[in-house]
C-alpha cells in the first residue's frame, strides 16, 4: 500500500459494519410486535443498513488495512453509525426527535453512551416502547465499543484488529489478555454480556420479591442495557428516581462494575482475583468515588448542599441513609459518567455542584465503558508530578514512573500529559462556545457554572449538566448549530479526542 491513505477500504468496511448492525436493530422490531406497535420505522433501517452497506463494500479494494485506515475506520464509523441510529426517529415522526438534528444529537448520545437527550421529562409517552427500547440498545451497542464488537465477529478484521481496537478505545491493554486480539476482543464481549444479564436478572429479582413495584420485565432490560456501558439513557422520563431504594442501590453497584477495566474481570474468571484488589487505578477509583461520596453526604445531610428542598425528597436532611444513597448515587454516576440520577441535583446548592463538576472530569478505568479522562491518566499524572518534584530537590537522581511494579515510559507519560492538556483545552474552547449561544439564543439562560457542565457533559460523555441542561430537563432548548457542535464534542470525547485530531492534520493525508 503507498503512503498515501486508502480510504476506500476504510469506507468498505464502513459498509461491513453496517450490514452486521442491521441483525441487533431485529430487537426493537420483536418489542413492536409484542406490544403491537409498527414495526415500520425499524424495518426501514434495516433495509437502509443492508442497502448502504453493501454498497460501500462493492467499491471496497481488497488492501490490507493499513495503520492510517485504521484511524480512519474508527473515526468514520463512530459518524456513520450514529447517522443510521437517527433514521428510526426520523421514520416513526413523533416528538422531538422527528427534526433531524435533534435525531442526530439523540443518536450521537446513545451510541457515545452521553446519555444527554433532547427529549425531556415529558416527551417520552410520545414515543412507543420499541422506540425507547432502541435508546437503550444503541447505548448497550457502543458501551464495549462497535469496533471491538466486529472484530470478535469479523475473521477480515483479525489482521489490524489489534490497532483498531488501540484506536477506538485508547486505555485498552487487549493483547495481553490472550495471543490473538479477536479472541480477547470475543472475551470481553462475553464479559460485558454476562454482566447485563446479571444486572438484568438483579433488577427484576428485586421486583419479583416485590422491593420494586414498577421494576417490570421491559424496565429491567431497559436499566440492564444502559448500565452496563455507563449510558444512562431511561424510559423513565425521572430516571431512577422512579425506583425504589433497593433498586438505586443495586444500580449504584452495576455503575461501579461498568467503570471498572474489564480486563480484571477476566484476570478473576481464570483464577487471578488479586489482579483486582491489587490494581493501583482499581483502588484509586473506589477511593475517589468514596471520598467525594463522604464529602457530598455530609452537606446533604446537614442541609448545606441543598438550594432548595425538593418535595419529592423532603427527609433527606437529618436523614442518613437517605443522604448517603443520593450522594452516592450521584456522585457514582457522574465519576462513571453513566448519567442516571436519582434526584434532580439542580435542587443542590452551587458547592455541592462544583463537587460533581470536579467529578466529571475523573472519569472511570482505562479499558471499561466510561468516558471522560479517566483515573489512570490523573493517577501517572499524579506519579509524574512526584517524580519532578523529587527531582527539582535531587538532581542527580534517576527516578522513573512506575505503576504496579512496572516502569511507564516517558513517550507514553508525554502523550497523557498531551491528552490532558488537548481535553482541558477544548474544554474551555467548548465552554466559551456555549456561553456565547446562551447569549444569542433568547430561548436560554446560561450561568457560567452551567455552561462549563454542559462543555464537561458532551466532551466527556458524562450526559446531565446543571441548569437547562439537568438530570429532568433537556438539551432541546439549545439553537441547531449549538447542537451540531456538542454532537462533534459526543464524537470526539467517545473518541478520545487524538484519533480525531490525527486524521484532521495534513500529515495524515500525505506521502
């Protein structure tokens, strides 16, 4: 293959991807037969998938996939896979999501698994349940990544795979899991299916044993779907504050594993438990989720982290229990950027907000399902800064960035440093950005603590902000252009901002 970059298999295989995504898109066509809605919007898709697909496959040269296609597959799939998730709301013509930018934004976020919606509380009766069943799947398709997903299944993806994978979900240690990277890639499917089902089963055992009344079968598969890829989309127009107790709790748990590397639980499958204890990011997760947990549970406890006194939570001061499960609750799903909520946190006072802005940029474990910075990168980072600092006092002295025994090298701290830096950059870009709508856009009023959480939302897949932009309210205020730019800002962050960047230098398309 010559210097230059072959799109065109790129693009092949763009086509591939879409054949293979018409099978999962049966699902809500069985959920509109059950609950006899139409089927149409589904079926319509389907034939779209399979058309385009192999239209863009017959154009395909047989190349191999070079290490420059591989950005470019990734990058283009995470555009063309949403662009096919927004026809079954453009079909069906109800709500909101019948305009097509808003489609796209809704698409956009489910497959980044954002989980910001255009809907708004009182926009979901509008929609059927096999269209609010399609929301949450394509949050359970992008969670472990799509990429990842084809190449388990898909022998011409076997050569270059690795690199695929390293592209789409930067964090991934994959090939030290097994030799081959299409069996790791199958391992981690099968843990991340194994683990929705455990959900599942956990969320409708606890309405079986009546700890749940409105924990039904749809609603189980629905949470199961978005839990696990730290989506956080819902049926519920309130989310999980439409459950009980038991069920927060019990989604609490689901939100920990979903932001946990799922190459541990794999190293505990096959006998090596203590990979999981013993992992410097592992217990550096928990410790930040706890310590930001205990903090938050105090100022709800005693009152100073309430604005105002939701009616709907009216015990939570003087309350323990109750104080610790919305301040855990919270503080989980904004650290695994999953996006639920279990009260309307925009009812919490401006310091206890600055709490959770400052945990949407944490971010879960390299190699899971959470979006953001993640631990990892502010753990070497943390590393590195000790290391500069003992060396400003000891010049002479050699001291190199280890984590769990094994030395990081300078290359790899360099380039963390720079993806910091680039998403703290755009960051502050976006949050410009969006300050400058809010003053346009006569439809809204923007603080800047509002707009910096929207800018951290988007970017960092997170979901919910403050303001406009809360855990009951909607992006859909928001003008089409504001929206257009926050569905790039979705991209990029599921992207992790450098595979991005790459393919948008000249470099990357010259010899």
């Amino acid at each position: 293959m010559s210097g230059i970059v072959e799109w065109r298999v790129s693009v092949g295989l763009v086509g591939t991807v879409y054949r293979y995504l018409s099978v999962p898109i049966l699902v809500p066509v069985v959920v509109a037969v059950v609950y006899g809605e139409s089927p149409l919007p589904f079926l319509a898709t389907i034939l779209v998938a399979v058309a385009v697909g192999t239209l863009l496959e017959w154009q395909a040269p047989t190349d191999d996939l070079g290490h420059r296609e591989a950005f470019l597959l990734v990058g283009l799939t995470w555009l063309a896979v949403p662009m096919l998730g927004m026809l079954p709301y453009l079909v069906a013509g109800d709500g909101t999501v019948a305009q097509p930018v808003n489609a796209l934004f809704e698409s956009m976020s489910g497959f980044t698994t954002t989980g910001a919606t255009v809907l708004g509380s009182i926009s979901f009766d509008t929609h059927s349940h096999a269209m609010l069943m399609w929301r949450q799947l394509s949050q359970w398709l992008g969670g472990m990544g799509i990429i990842v997903l084809m190449v388990a299944i898909l022998p011409e993806l076997s050569v270059g795979g690795a690199r695929l994978v390293q592209e789409e979900a930067p964090g991934f240690d994959l090939t030290k899991l097994t030799p081959k990277i299409r069996k790791t890639a199958r391992i981690l499917w099968l843990i991340y299916l194994g683990l929705t089902v455990l959900a599942f089963l956990v969320y409708y055992g606890l309405h079986a044993l009546g700890m749940a009344d409105n924990m039904g079968l749809y609603n189980a598969v629905a949470h199961a779907l978005t839990s696990l890829p730290t989506g956080g989309f819902s049926p519920e127009g309130r989310s999980v504050e439409a459950f009980s107790p038991a069920i927060q709790w019990a989604v609490v748990f689901f939100m920990i594993v979903a932001g946990t590397n799922f190459a541990l639980f794999w190293y505990a499958l096959i006998g090596k438990p203590t990979k999981l204890v013993d992992n410097s990011e592992f217990r550096t997760y928990l410790f930040s989720m706890a310590a930001v947990s205990v903090f938050v549970t105090v100022l709800l406890f005693t009152g100073a982290g309430l604005a105002s006194i939701p009616e709907r939570v009216p015990t939570i001061i003087g309350d323990a229990e109750h104080a610790l499960r919305q301040a855990v609750f919270q503080v989980v799903a904004i650290v695994t950027t999953t996006g639920y909520a279990s009260m309307d946190f925009n009812t919490w006072s401006e310091s206890a907000k600055v709490v959770l802005l400052f945990g949407m940029f944490l971010g879960g474990s390299a190699g899971s399902a959470a979006g953001s910075i993640k631990i990892i990168r502010w753990y070497v980072a943390g590393k590195s800064l000790q290391r500069e600092l003992f060396t400003a006092v000891h010049p002479e002295a050699v001291r190199p960035v280890r984590v769990d025994n094994s030395v990081i090298d300078e290359g790899t701290i360099g380039g963390l440093v720079m993806f910091i830096l680039a998403f703290l950059a755009i960051f502050a870009l976006s949050t410009v950005v969006i300050l400058v709508e809010g003053h346009a856009n006569p439809d809204i009023s923007l603080s800047a603590l509002e707009a910096m959480s929207v800018a951290i939302a988007t970017l960092g897949n997170v979901g919910p902000g403050f303001g406009l932009v809360g855990p009951m309210n909607s992006f859909l205020p928001f003008s089409d252009p504001a929206k257009l730019y926050m569905v790039v800002l979705m991209w990029i962050g599921r992207l992790e901002i450098l595979s991005v960047l790459v393919i948008m230098t000249p470099s990357y398309w010259r010899r």
